[in-house]
C-alpha cells in the first residue's frame, strides 16, 4: 500500500514529537554518547528511556553501538542534527516576534489613558455591538 509524502512526513514528525526522544536527539549530535550517560542528562526511569531509544532505533533515526557491556546511541546522519538546528531558528524566530508583540502591548498599557472611573460609554459596553464587533441592527 503506497503512503503519501504528506502522510509519510505527518508520522515522522509524530515520532518525533516526545519532549524525551527531541531531548535524546539533541544529546546525540556531538557524537555516541553511552546509556548511562543519557540516563544521567534526562532524569527518567531506564525502562521510560529504553522505550523512547526504541522508538528512535526503529525509525532509523538512531543507531546502537555496542562496546563490550556499554551501549551507546548515535544519530544515524546529520540530517537530523540540521533539523534540530532549523527547529532551534524557527522557535527563536517565533520567541523574538511574541517577545517584540509583548513588548508593544506592554509599552500600550503604559500609555494609554486610563478607562473612566463610571459607567463605560464603548459601544461594546453599551450592547450595540455583536459579540464579532459589528452594529448590532436597530429595530
């Protein structure tokens, strides 16, 4: 049965989506780093790890590397070190946009007049808009 690029491409990115395998990724790309070593950074039961490295290992994505009673992981290609890197520019590019919106809004408050003390005179207050802002019709 042939699976759609668009599909394909939603199932790769659901794997990916466990804040520990993105964690586990992220330990990756500087080279094999040991079991042990991954258990030390990420603070979770081994079993939870052993899961979440399988995951990982049967999509292709990590590989094993077995040295006498140690057992490292390692990113399969640097692709997915590339991805990680566009995740991390995409997200600051995100971060810096809601941090410049916050900072308008909060620059708003700081100069705009303050609401009167009595009973609003707003349009909306006085119920002659709808709840989507428009006149409400007059009868």
């Amino acid at each position: 049965m042939h699976v759609p690029l668009y599909q394909a491409k939603a199932d790769f990115f659901r794997m990916l989506g466990h804040p520990v395998r993105i964690r586990v990724l992220e330990l990756l790309q500087n080279g094999p780093v040991p079991v042990r070593d991954l258990l030390a950074d990420i603070d979770i039961e081994p079993s939870s790890l052993s899961q979440q490295l399988a995951v990982l290992r049967r999509s292709g994505i990590v590989v094993s590397i077995r040295e006498g009673s140690t057992v490292s992981y390692a990113l399969a290609g640097g692709d997915v070190a590339e991805l990680l890197r566009a995740a991390r520019r995409i997200l600051t590019e995100l971060l810096a946009g809601q941090n410049q919106l916050l900072s308008q809004l909060r620059q708003a408050d700081t100069t705009e007049p303050a609401a009167p003390s009595g009973p609003s005179e707003t349009p909306a207050a006085q119920g002659l808009l709808t709840d989507r802002g428009s006149p409400r019709p007059t009868l």
